[in-house]
C-alpha cells in the first residue's frame, strides 16, 4: 500500500533547522496505528534493536528499567522470559503442549538466546560479560531479519551487518583491538579468515 498522506503530514524540515521537533518515537507513534498490520510489523523490525537491550536487562535484573521505544513492555518481557526460562519445569510442560509461548508475539531467537542464556548460567565459571552476549543476541537479530519476506528490508539487514563486519575488522587491525565479526554469511567468513591487509 502507498502512503503519500503520511509523508504529506509530516512537518516541514528547512536548511536552517539544527533541532529535531519530531523524534523517531514521535513519528513511531504518529504512523504506527496507520499502517497495514503486515507494514506495522515490518516497521517494527527495526525498533527491535531496543527489545533485544531490554531482553539483557531483564535477564541480568528483572528489576531493571527498560528503554520505552521497544515493541514490548517490561512485564510482556519478563513473563516471557518466566516462561521460556521455566519451560523445562514438568508444571509447564503440559501448559506447553498446548501452547508454543510466544509464537505470535515474539521473534523466534529470543527463545534462542534466552535457552542460550540459561543454560550458560548453570555452568560455574561461565563467562557472563555483557559484549559477548551483546553480540550473540545481534547476531541471532540479523539472522533472522536477513530471512524476511521483505526484499528490500533482507538485504537491507544483509548491507547493515557485512558494513558493520568490515569496520569493526578494520578498526580490530588498525588498533590492535580484539574485536568480534557477527554472522556466518559469505562476507563475514571472508572477514574471518583473510589475511589480507585491506580484505
């Protein structure tokens, strides 16, 4: 569907201008109940930076406050990581038979990375510090943006993370600094493994 009315609505932006009137939450909120529900769930894809940061949070402190442009509220979150973290117990495996948690709501790799997450938890001297799991849960986001039906929005993703892999080996090499390269795509494998100083 097209939406000229939106960007007909939208306010004026001149030259002279050095202040944004109108944030990405404003416009969020503005366009969102406009949209056809397929269109608001591909709008929603990238908010889902700001749940993936809320997810951590809320695994590490339940009590934790959370950043409000996220698709999903702090208790939508922590039931669903209860539930997903409690899925083990017998008292929800019945309830999960009839049941897959989140199947509707939530993107299928937070499952993946809360399991993942839980499961490191149990293991004694395991290592819990926040980048590393900062860049596990990015990489499950891209993969699975990487997949959508969206042409367009797929290699949009695809461009975002082989950009963001070439500068972050860049800057490991200029700098001498350890840095990590996400994904196991053509590009990431090439940044991985080449020794080349230019790629």
């Amino acid at each position: 569907m097209n939406y000229y009315h939106l960007i007909a609505g939208l306010p004026e932006i001149e030259i002279e201008d050095n202040k944004l009137t109108f944030s990405i939450a404003d416009f969020r909120q503005e366009v969102r109940p406009q949209l056809w529900p397929t269109d608001r769930r591909l709008m929603d894809m990238f908010f889902m930076k700001f749940d993936n940061q809320n997810l951590l949070r809320l695994m590490k402190d339940n009590e934790a406050m959370i950043d409000e442009r996220g698709n999903f509220t702090k208790d939508e979150l922590g039931k669903y990581i209860h539930l997903i973290s409690n899925s083990s117990d017998s008292k929800f495996k019945k309830y999960l038979s009839y049941v897959k948690p989140g199947d509707d709501d939530f993107p299928p790799f937070f499952k993946t990375f809360i399991l993942e997450y839980r499961e490191a938890e149990k293991i004694e001297d395991a290592d819990m510090d926040t980048p590393k799991w900062e860049n596990r849960l990015t990489e499950l986001y891209y993969e699975w943006a990487m997949k959508s039906s969206n042409r367009m929005l797929s290699e949009w993703y695809e461009y975002n993370l082989n950009l963001n892999n070439i500068l972050s080996a860049y800057i490991s090499r200029k700098y001498k600094m350890n840095v990590e390269v996400l994904g196991n795509n053509n590009v990431a494998v090439f940044v991985k493994t080449s020794k080349q100083r230019d790629f």
